[in-house]
C-alpha cells in the first residue's frame, strides 16, 4: 500500500486534501484541507482519498507539513496600497509624513520639483489661520558627467501660487518671466538676484527653462539651463493642478466644514457670519 502512495522525485510540493501526522510508531493520515506535504528523503505523496488511513508500522522517512495560506501569504502583497516599504505608523497614531517630488534629468542639467505644504497659526479662539502659502521648490543641478549631476552645485528657485498659475496657463508659443530677490525689503536686498524663463522651443517640441543666478554675496553667476518637452511639461502642468489647492490651504478647510456646522462663524473669526446679500 505504500508503494502506492510515493512517486517520485523528493522536495517537490504537491497540493493534498490529507494532512500527514506522525505518532511515536504509528503514522495516520488524517482528512484537512489547505495543506501542503513535501517529502523529503526522494519521496513525495500524490493526491489521497479523503478516507482516514492507518499503518500500524513506523515509515522510514520524513514528513513536513505547512498550511497553504503560510507558504502562500507570508509576505504582503509589493503593491498592496497598505504596503510601506520604509515607513511605519508612529505609535501616538497619528500618520506618517510623506515626501514627494519629480525629477527630469538632461545631458546638462537634472530639474527636481516637489510642493513644500502650507503653514497655520493658532487662534485665540482655536481655529486655525494659514501663514504662508505653501509654495513649488525647483531645484536645478547642472551636469557633472554622463548621467552625473552636481547637486552641490545645485540652484533653487520657489514658485509661488501665482506663479504656478501663469505657468498652469502658459500656451505653447507663449513665454513668462519670474523674478525674485530672496533678500527683498533687507539689509542685503539686491545683492541675489534670480530670473527664471520659461520660453517656448523653436521647433514648437516643448518649452526652454532657463535660471540664472547672480549671488554678490559669495559671488556665483551661474546660469543653468534645459529643455522641457510637451510631454513632461503636461505631467508638471498635471501635478500642479491637483496640489494647487492643497497649497492654498484650502483642503484643510473643506476637512475642518461639516454639514451641521451652519450657524458656525465664518473663517475670518468675527463672530459673525457675513454674507454680501446682508449687506
């Protein structure tokens, strides 16, 4: 009879309805679903009747059993959205912080683009009231090599909302130009100067970024430049879409507003709610 239930050749799994159990000089085979047997010893079980089975000698070899969920779910699925490779969630509970961003890279620069979120005081009241606006971090870093950037060499320039817009806007033949003085109304103001265009490419395949960056304080003029072609400026136009709002704040608000909040004061905090008809 045992003859009958070995076949050749050993380690390899075979999905059975029994499970085999061993009991000092005695060995059963019991009726359970969902297991896995691998013989070891050049031996493996086939397919077995359901019907309970007893040797009333000891087997020469050895049996491993596993349940089919061990062997086949152990490890979470890598694209599982619960998945976090890096991250965990902190034991107070609250979620983990998350940083994102973009990246193009060039044969004379690399462009990275990532959102810098918001900032809210505390009321006296309670409420919070947005600070800043959050804001677009460009970072350019020119080339060092073949496929090699110089990070340390790296230029930034920050687009504010309304900049984002203009460039939300931008048309394909169309051009725009940022200036900023990131030391305006102090002491060092006009001592770093940054321009950045966007200006469309003459065979009309995308748009041209160019930053330059004159820095008297410890004296660089640099100016960093690259293409940008209508398939990657659609995929920044798209991203700046959807985070548009979330810089503005205004998530925060619509998350903060509940149907049975009607007779709520207004976000301004007066303690009154003022509508233009009333007035």
């Amino acid at each position: 009879m045992v003859q009958n239930l070995l076949s050749s050749p050993s380690n390899t799994p075979i999905f059975t309805n029994p499970t085999f159990q061993t009991n000092n000089s005695s060995s059963s085979l019991t009726h359970s679903l969902n297991s896995i047997i691998t013989v070891s010893n050049n031996f493996t079980f086939k397919k077995i009747s359901t019907n309970c089975c007893n040797f009333s000698q000891k087997l020469g070899f050895s049996v491993k059993c596993r349940q089919s969920s061990d062997y086949f779910e152990q490890s979470t699925p890598r694209f599982s959205p619960s998945y976090s490779p890096t991250t965990s969630t902190p034991s107070s509970g609250s979620p983990p912080r998350v940083f994102v961003g973009h990246s193009i890279y060039k044969g004379k620069a690399a462009l990275t683009i990532d959102p810098r979120a918001p900032e809210f005081v505390p009321l006296e009241s309670g409420a919070l009231k947005i600070s800043r606006e959050g804001f677009i971090m460009l970072q350019f870093a020119p080339a060092a090599g073949v496929r090699q950037y110089d990070w340390s060499r790296k230029q930034v320039f920050s687009l504010s909302v309304t900049e984002i817009g203009t460039l939300m806007s931008l048309g394909a033949k169309e051009s725009c130009e940022f200036f900023h003085d990131p030391n305006k109304g102090k002491s060092d103001e006009g001592k770093v100067r940054k321009v950045l265009k966007v200006e469309p490419l003459p065979d009309g395949s995308g748009h041209f970024f160019n930053l330059s960056v004159q820095n008297k304080l410890v004296n660089v003029d640099e100016s960093i430049y690259m293409p940008i072609t209508k398939g990657e400026f659609a995929v920044l136009i798209s991203g700046f879409n959807f985070i548009l709002p979330y810089l503005m704040g205004w998530h925060a608000y619509a998350n903060s507003t509940k149907p049975e909040d009607s007779t709520r004061t207004n976000n301004r905090g007066t303690g009154t709610v003022d509508y233009e008809w009333n007035r």
